[in-house]
C-alpha cells in the first residue's frame, strides 16, 4: 500500500474516532461528578474528636507555610501544597501531509517520537507530580494520596532551587540538561510549577482512621473521565474558610465544563472535518474542483458537526439534571393539553355555530360537501367559473376521494346556491365559513390551510387578511366556549 493510499486511509478512520471521543466527552463532562455540590454536603467539624468513622467532613484551619516537597532533580521546595515538573526533549518531528511530502522539524516535545532521525535517543528526565506525605489542616492530618486542588499552579524561578544529582543549567523558566549535539538535538529541560501553602485553607473528603482520606464513592474510571479531569473523587484541599473554598470549587468546576464543551466542540467539528477532506481527498488535485471540494468539506463539517455537538450537550445535561427535565416535559404536557383542550372546546362552539346555522349537526361528509359548495360560490364571486377555478375543484374532489359524477353533481347544486343567494353578500362571509367548517373537523389538514389561503388570494386578500379571518373565527368560537 502506498504511503498516500495509507494516510488517506488513517484520515477516514481517525476522523470518526476524533468525534467520537469528542462526543462521548461531552456526554460525560455534563454527567461529571460535581465535587462542589459533594463538598456543599459534608459535615463541618471543629476538631478531629468530632468526625465519626467513614463520615464525609469538612474542617477549616491554619496551615504551615514551611511545608516541604523532597524533589528528585532539585534539593526540595518549601512552601508549596504540590509542586508539577515538566519534562521536554528537543528531539525530531516528522510531519506527512495528504500528497505523502515529509517535512522535519527539531521541537520541544514531552515524549520522543518514533522516527528515523531519533533513533538511538533516550529522555532521561521524567514529568511528575511532587506531593508532601501528608498535610496539616489545623489538628487534622490529611492524606496527600490523590488529593486535589482548584487553585491555579505559579511558575517556579529555576535560580531559587538547588539541582542536585544531574547537572542542569537555569535560564529564563526552565532547567536544561545539554546534550552538547549539533542544533541542540536531544536537549532537555525542566519547568517547575506549584500552589504556594495558604494561610488558611479548607479540607473536604472523608474522615477514615483519625484522618483525611479520598471519598471514592463516585470514582469513575476509563480515558475519557481522565482526559477531561473527571475523577469522581472528594479529596479536596482549597484555600480560605469553608464559604470561601466552596466558591472557589464551584467556579472552577464551571470554567471546566464551559472548556470541555468548547474544546470538544471543536473537536467534533475538526473530527468531521478530517473524514470529510480525506473523502474529497481525490479532488484536491482538479482545478476549481479541489478549492469546492475543500470548501463543502468545512461546510459540511460546521453543519453537521455543531448541531450534534448542541444536541449532545443538551441532551446529556438534561439527562444529568431529572428535576429539571421533568420541569420541562410537566410544562410542555402542561401547554399541550391546554392547547389541544382549548382547541377542542373551540371546535365543539364551532359545531354548534354550524348546527344553529344548517339546522342540524353535519357530519364530515356534510362538512366536505359544504366546504366543497363555499369553494364553488367563492370561485363564482364575478358569475363565471374560469378554467383554472374548475380544474382547483376537481383537484379538490380528487383529494377526497369523491368520484366523477359525484363531483358533477356537487358542482351543479353548489351553482345553484350561488343563483339562490343574495348578491349583496360579501366574499368575506364565504371565507369566513369555510375556515368555520375546516375547523370543525377533528383537525385542519394543511391541504385545508392551503386551499383558504389559495381561495383568499383570488379574492384579493393578502396572508395578513387571510390569518385575521381565521383568528377571527377562532377567537369567536373560544369566546363562545366560555361563556
């Protein structure tokens, strides 16, 4: 297989697994844990004496800002609640585009990539999370094992700290280990980042053996929740007292669903965008054929990519919030069964206008046949019935079934009530009736709305006269029901 037939082929399996996952991150990052809400729960205690077993607590106090963190690269950090290293090599990328071209470039990189010009390279320094052993909130020992924070970390000057081990050199941010190589291949460095000790800070969790331990009640598991920091755990350490702490965790719990769904989102639309212009990948190469080709496959990834996206989200919120979902579905079985009530009593007022008017209830092949005699006395507004005029009335017969001669007959009786009618009444009062007998069917079929505003128009009344007609009717006949 060709290096082109290859990456043509990745493109049209990562795009979907692109979305996919993106999808599945919206879904769970709306149903995520919410320690916040977890943490608002916990019962607050003075002193360790007043926790009972496995009881999820909360306990506000002093902190030691002469903490210390034993580092593997540096002597130790002081001060700091937990201190993150991060560790970079400059080593080659190779970058393949859709035509098979391959460009290289040295940049920094967390990992080594697997390629032909790093063979042989080996990153000796690591990434890592420094915690102390535990923690001191007041007279409560906490443990550091899977805590949490919500406070942003700060950079760490590399010239306060004491290298010990490997011999790294400190400029600008960062600690670089040199390779001594030509363009500077294979360097490394350093960035040390933390959250400085509070003064004061609050501990949310579970109190288990005299101390603070991880509540794992919720813990969720699988790439996704870790990719977007859901972990399911209340093992919170946050700075200020109880209020203050449970404010900080609130925000920051909503910057990070707003970020997953904007980054997801995107993400679903880049996802799209991958398997669309790898599909149309064959016309890249034809003129004016590539540019529409590469355009409709933007398009088409924002028409279909943000939709599903909303969709997703709104979906999986609601899901996750019950209480309001069924304030949703009680208001909208609320507003349906009004609507559909009032129209019922609005067409039994109708009926009942109509059985005062013909002298007894017209059933719905009465009411066919006198919408049918409305239509013919409104095409003979000027005496003559024009071509056009019957070829509508025998679609109309034909629409309902009523046969050749059966339209014949209907034709000629309704003829002769336009001869037996007075000439001084309105147009207006025919329109007026048939919109009368369309709605005291069971319901008016858009073939009915169509033929009233069809028979209007020819009247000379513009849509806005012919909806006050029918709103005019309907608000009659809903005054008539309630009185």
């Amino acid at each position: 297989m060709s290096k082109r037939r290859r990456s043509r082929l990745v493109g049209i399996i990562i795009g979907p697994v692109i979305t996919c996952l993106a999808l599945m991150a919206i879904w769970k990052n709306e149903t995520r844990f919410d320690f916040s809400r977890a943490a608002a729960r916990t019962q607050p205690i003075r002193t360790p004496e007043d926790a009972a077993e496995e009881q999820r607590i909360s306990h506000t106090g002093p902190m030691d800002g002469g903490l210390t963190i034993d580092g593997q690269y540096v002597q130790s950090f002081t001060g700091y609640l937990m201190v993150r290293r991060s560790a970079e090599v400059y080593a080659w990328d190779e970058h393949e585009d859709s035509d098979g071209d391959v460009t290289w470039s040295l940049k920094w990189m967390s990992s080594v990539e697997s390629n032909s010009r790093n063979l042989g390279m080996r990153k000796q320094l690591t990434s890592k999370t420094l915690l102390p052993r535990e923690y001191q909130v007041g007279a409560l020992s906490v443990a550091s094992e899977k805590i949490e924070f919500v406070e942003s970390t700060r950079t760490i000057g590399p010239t306060s700290l004491v290298v010990t081990g490997v011999e790294l050199h400190p400029e600008g941010e960062y600690l670089y280990l040199r390779k001594h190589q030509p363009q500077r291949f294979g360097d490394e460095r350093l960035r040390y980042t933390g959250i400085p000790v509070p003064a004061r800070a609050t501990y949310f969790g579970k109190f288990e053996s005299g101390r603070g331990v991880a509540d794992t009640t919720h813990q969720r598991s699988g790439f996704v929740n870790q990719m977007i920091l859901n972990s399911g755990i209340l093992h919170h350490l946050v700075a200020g007292d109880r209020g203050t702490a449970l404010a900080a965790m609130k925000a920051y719990i909503g910057r990070l669903k707003w970020l997953v769904r904007g980054i997801a989102s995107a993400a679903v639309v880049i996802g799209l965008l991958i398997f669309f212009s790898t599909a149309t990948g064959a016309l890249l190469h034809i003129p004016v054929l590539g540019a529409l080709a590469q355009a409709g496959s933007v398009l088409l990834a924002l028409v279909i990519g943000i939709p599903l996206a909303l969709f997703t989200i709104a979906l999986s919120y609601l899901l996750a919030n019950p209480l309001l979902l069924f304030a949703m579905v009680a208001t909208l079985g609320g507003v349906t069964w009004f609507w559909r009530n009032r129209a019922k009593r609005s067409r039994q007022a109708v009926q009942q206008q109509l059985h005062t008017q013909y002298g007894h209830a017209l059933n719905d092949d009465e009411l066919k046949r006198q919408e049918f005699f409305e239509l013919v006395q409104m095409a003979l507004y000027d005496g003559e019935l024009r071509a056009g005029e019957a070829k509508f009335l025998r679609q109309w017969s034909k629409k309902h079934g009523w046969s050749e001669s059966l339209h014949n007959k209907l034709l000629s009786e309704g003829k002769q009530l336009k001869r037996n009618v007075n000439d001084q009444v309105a147009d207006e009062v025919h329109l007026t009736n048939l919109v009368r007998l369309a709605l005291a069917d069971n319901q008016v079929s858009r073939y009915e709305i169509k033929t009233i505003r069809t028979v209007g128009r020819a009247l000379g009344y513009d849509d806005r006269k012919i909806r006050k007609v029918i709103e005019k009717v309907q608000q009659t006949a809903w005054a008539a029901a309630n009185t």
